[in-house]
C-alpha cells in the first residue's frame, strides 16, 4: 500500500491500544486467537477489458482475476500464496488492503471489510510490493522513515526500537542516508520491508519479498520474517516466484491458478497431490546392476552410484534398511522433490477450462 494515499489519524488502532508482546516472548500460534482473522468467502474480481478489433471498433471483454476464492488465515499463521504469473495473487492482496473492490463476495481482516475502511485498516496492516515503492524516491531512508513515524503516530520508543532492530537486522545501517533512487532493487526492497513494518502492524502482506536479494540477503530476509513471526505473532501472507522462501517459512501453503484455489493444505500434503518424488542417491563399493526393491525404482547409475526414486508420501526407512541389508554401501542420502516441478505438475493437469 503507498503510503502517501492517506492514512489514518487514530493513535492507535480502532481507537484502542493494543500491547506489543515483549521481545522474546512466545507468541500466539495459529487458532490461538482469532482462527478467522483473515476470512474470504466467494470473493470474486472482474476486469472489464476493451482490445481493438479493427481501426475504429473495440470490444469489451470480461476477464476473471479472482474466481470465487474462499479461505480462512488464523491469527499468528504465516502461509504461502503462490501461483503463476496472472493467476490472480496480486488481485487477491489488493482486495485485502483495500486498494481493489471485490466484484463479489465478502471479505474481512481483522474484522473489518477493507474496502470500506481503508483507513481504518491501514494502521493494522503492512504491505510490501516488489514491483513497487512506499518509500519516497528523492529522500534518504532516513527521511522516508521519519515522515512514516509522523504519518502513523507511532510512538516514539516503539519507532526507535523497531527501526533499531530492522536496521540491524536487514543491515540498512549504511544505507540510511543514501536517496532510494539511488538503492539497488534488492537495497530497496530491504528498506520496504523495514518501512511496512514500523508501526507495528498485525498483518504483513509480502508480494515477491526477496526480488533482487542475493543468496545472503535472501537468507537474512527469511530469518528476519522468521523471528518477527515467531516473537511478535505476526500473521503473514506470503507470494513469491522463489519456492525456497515458501519451504523456509511457511507450514501451509495456497495454491491459485486462473483465480481459483487448487489446494489448501500442509506444505508436506502438497507433494502428495503433485504426485511428487524423493530420490536416494546410493553410493556402493563397486558397480552393480540397477537396484530392484519394492516401492522404489531406479532412474540413473553412473559406476558405483545409483539414484533410486519413490513417493514422497512414503517413509524412506525401509528402503534404507533393506539396502543396507542387501547392499555394500558406502554412503547414501535423501533427496527432496522440488516443489517447483510439483507445482507446475498440477497445472499441466488441471482439466482445460
């Protein structure tokens, strides 16, 4: 959300103080407050779209961003929301901040229909768009947060001790005078992320977080949300191209395709519905013929290795047992199925239309 559309005056949210767990404190897990704090019910989102059909004609038509989407988020949870390009995850978070109406439907974030009270919600929710800024082009980081300080009310010890703990965190410490338009997009997205999250907000909407990190910025980023989630019970929703960030922090993942949700569930129930495969790389004393056991089938040998696939659903014990029993083994691992290839294994499936 771009902070400079308005925002509220209230010092605190809805007119009531809410207390900041203390640092280091357990949080509220999933279900342990509000299991609905995030609730979609049949919610809907069309685009009328007019193309040229000749020099001086158009024709409109109707295109269907969000399909009839229903799920609950509990406070506290953080889940993954991931899908391709135009399948309707960037829809979905507009309609929950309040920058977009829903065409039909309803939908509620902590109790409150965005749409209708934007401002209201604003002091409740962070945003992050990796294709866009909150922060203010031609001022340092520095400024942009001071002004933020201003416009949400944020006291002035919260202000210091959040902006303290995402400067060191996200190591911003050298960049705080530098303009943002003079940052690197993985710079930039640093300070994004520390923006959204200075006045303490119960929700944070992530879209493409970790665009432009390097390996050892992305790590820091995830262990970043990681901490915030765990400390402070912040729910978090999370899209992202970068599958890896899913498998990191988030137990439950959604799945969206043509604005309708092709699964909900556990992150390990997602290989089951992809049909998806873990791999035992064998290494042996000498080279055998391919390995035969029940439940696994061999896919590669190269000399004395040899690479054996079996459902990921399926306990990788046995297996283990019986080819130390049977085998001369010198060393052997497990290897995880990409989810990628999961993911993209259940759009080649999807019936057409």
């Amino acid at each position: 959300m771009d902070t400079r559309d308005g925002l509220p005056a209230a010092d605190t949210h809805d007119g009531t103080a809410r207390t900041r767990p203390a640092r280091g404190a357990p949080a509220a897990g999933p279900g342990a407050g509000d299991a609905g704090f995030i609730a979609l019910d049949g919610v809907e989102k069309v685009f009328d779209v007019r193309r040229r059909t000749g020099r001086l004609r158009r024709e409109r038509h109707r295109v269907r961003a969000v399909d009839g989407i229903s799920f609950t988020v509990a406070r506290g949870e953080m889940v993954g929301y991931i899908g391709p390009n135009g399948a309707g995850k960037s829809t979905t978070i507009k309609m929950l901040t309040g920058i977009l109406t829903p065409s039909g439907g309803s939908l509620r974030v902590a109790g409150i229909d965005p749409s209708r009270e934007r401002t209201r919600l604003a002091r409740r929710i962070g945003v992050v768009f990796g294709q866009r800024t909150t922060l203010w082009w031609d001022l340092p980081l520095r400024d942009s947060y001071r002004l933020m300080h201003r416009m949400y009310r944020v006291p002035d010890a919260v202000f210091r001790d959040n902006l303290d703990r995402c400067t060191e965190l996200l190591d911003l410490g050298e960049l705080m005078d530098v303009p943002v338009r003079q940052l690197s997009l993985g710079q930039r997205m640093r300070g994004d992320i520390a923006a959204a999250l200075l006045h303490d907000p119960e929700v944070l909407y992530l879209d493409e977080p970790t665009i432009g990190l390097d390996v050892v910025s992305k790590a820091k980023v995830r262990d970043f949300l990681r901490d915030l989630n765990a400390e402070r019970g912040t729910t978090v929703l999370l899209t992202t191209h970068d599958l890896t960030d899913i498998e990191q922090l988030c137990r439950r993942v959604m799945v969206i395709d043509h604005g309708r949700l092709m699964y909900d569930g556990a992150l390990a129930g997602l290989h089951e519905v992809g049909e998806s495969e873990r791999t035992l790389v064998v290494d042996l004393e000498r080279e055998f013929p391919p390995i035969a056991l029940d439940g696994a089938r061999t896919v590669r040998v190269e000399g004395p290795r040899q690479w054996l696939a079996f459902p990921a659903s399926a306990s990788a014990a046995p297996l283990v047992a019986e080819l130390a029993a049977r085998w001369p083994l010198v060393d052997l691992s497990v290897r995880e199925p990409d989810i990628e290839a999961v993911i993209a294994k259940m759009y080649a499936d999807r019936p057409a239309g």
